[in-house]
C-alpha cells in the first residue's frame, strides 16, 4: 500500500496538464475504486482526458493514467510466454484436442504490488451516464519478493549443489520453493504475447451532478510474477495471472 502512495503523489503534479488550445473539446476527470473478488483487491486511481468528436460530444476517445494496487491471496500464477502456452500447430491442432504440455504454475499465500500504466479510453455519453471502454498500454510495477511453491508439468527443476554444476532435482517438499517478484516493465503486445501486469475494463458511469458521479465497470486485471532464478526445465522465468472483477469508484468529473 506504501508503494501505491508513494507512486500516486509523484504523478500528481502532472495530472492537471491539458492542450489549452482545445479547451472547449476536451474534459477531464478522476476515478477513485476498488475492483475485488474473493482471493483480489485492486484499488486505483484513474485520471482521464477526453477529446470530443463532434459538437454534441457523444462520441470521444482520449488517454489514461492510472495508478493502484493489486492483492492477493492463495493465488496461482501459470507460465506466461506465448512460445510455452501456444499448443501444437498444423495438423495436430486440427485432428486433436491438443492443449500446450509445458505449462508450470507459481502458488502463492499472498502477492502484492503496485502499478502505474497509461492507456486509451474510447466512451459514449448518453445525457447523464456515460458508456465506454478502455485498456493500459504501457507502465512499470513494483513490489516485494514473495515465496512460492512451484508446481512443474515435467516434474522438476535444477537446484545448486556443492560441485560446480547444477543437478537436477525431482520434487519433494523441501526442494518446491521459489522467490519470485513483479515484472517491471508493462506493455501490452496482444493475448499472451502481453508482458507485466495490465488492466482492461468495460464501464457505465453515472453523473449524479456535473461534479460527481459513480463508476461501475468489469475489470480484466493480468499480473505478472518473475522467477528470481532461472531453475525450472524450460528456463522460463515469467508466470500470469489472470483474474475478472466487478469495479465501483467514486467518478470526480472536471470542466
């Protein structure tokens, strides 16, 4: 939670900047929620800028930035590059329910990290409630090293041993845990090919007077874990979570 304050009176200096120039074709305001499930919480921070399309301003697309949390708790996190998740291709993905072999998962008691992303928002307004969408793009996350226990499809990992050379050692309890920590880097690059942690939502918010209103949307959050050391079979270090959550904030429209 430390984290999420700390990176949230940073940015804020920066909010309030617009293009005066297009003043009167564009508004601004600030989401204040928390998304969660049972084994989740995410609360943010979302600033906006939206450009009008036409007089009327129903239709407008525009920018975000948004700043939070993410907490978990009892929560499985499964190999992410899209080199390991994709199964076979050709005729066997044709002829057979081929699902991918080499899929290891991360379990952890708890996660927690903090995140800032900027992104696009594209939104409808219909007089008072205002209908849109939108998707991180890029960013960076930070967080603590967590322990966990990895659970691996081919059954083992390398460990160090007194000699010079790894040794590959086949699971029992004292051999299964690993550290991990949040990638850092965030950017969107479509389906598995996405790296880090990166939110997308769908939403409906209420204006009830021109400085205040109530957000509720659906939120798709992926976070991303990193293995300390390279030990599992396939070398891979990164694994994902992937979670959907209902949203509700507090909506601070400007003009």
């Amino acid at each position: 939670m430390k984290g999420f304050y700390t990176i949230l009176f940073a940015f804020l200096p920066f909010l309030s900047f617009s293009q005066s120039q297009f003043t009167n074709r564009i508004s601004k305001g600030m989401d204040v929620g928390l998304a969660f499930k049972n084994d989740h919480t995410a609360p943010s921070l979302t600033y906006y800028e939206l450009l009008h399309l036409g007089r009327q301003q129903v239709f407008s697309l525009g920018w975000t930035f948004r700043a939070g949390g993410v907490y978990g708790k009892d929560v499985d996190y499964i190999t992410a590059p899209a080199r390991l998740t994709r199964g076979e291709t050709g005729l066997a993905a044709l002829t057979a329910d081929v699902r991918p072999t080499n899929i290891d998962t991360l379990r952890f008691d708890r996660t927690s990290q903090s995140m800032v992303n900027f992104g696009l928002v594209a939104q409808v307004k219909l007089g008072p409630v205002e209908l849109g969408a939108s998707a991180d793009l890029l960013g960076f996350a930070l967080g603590r090293l967590r322990s966990a226990k990895i659970l691996s499809s081919k059954g083992g990992y390398y460990v160090d041993t007194a000699s010079e050379e790894d040794s590959l050692i086949y699971f029992s309890p004292k051999h299964t845990t690993q550290s991990a920590h949040p990638r850092s880097i965030n950017v969107r690059l479509l389906g598995d090919n996405d790296r880090g942690s990166l939110a997308t939502e769908v939403y409906a918010r209420f204006l009830i007077t021109k400085r205040i209103g109530v957000k509720i949307a659906y939120q798709w959050l992926t976070t991303e874990m990193k293995l300390n050391q390279d030990r599992t079979l396939d070398g891979n270090l990164r694994y994902r979570n992937r979670v959907a959550m209902p949203y509700v904030a507090v909506a601070f429209p400007f003009f």
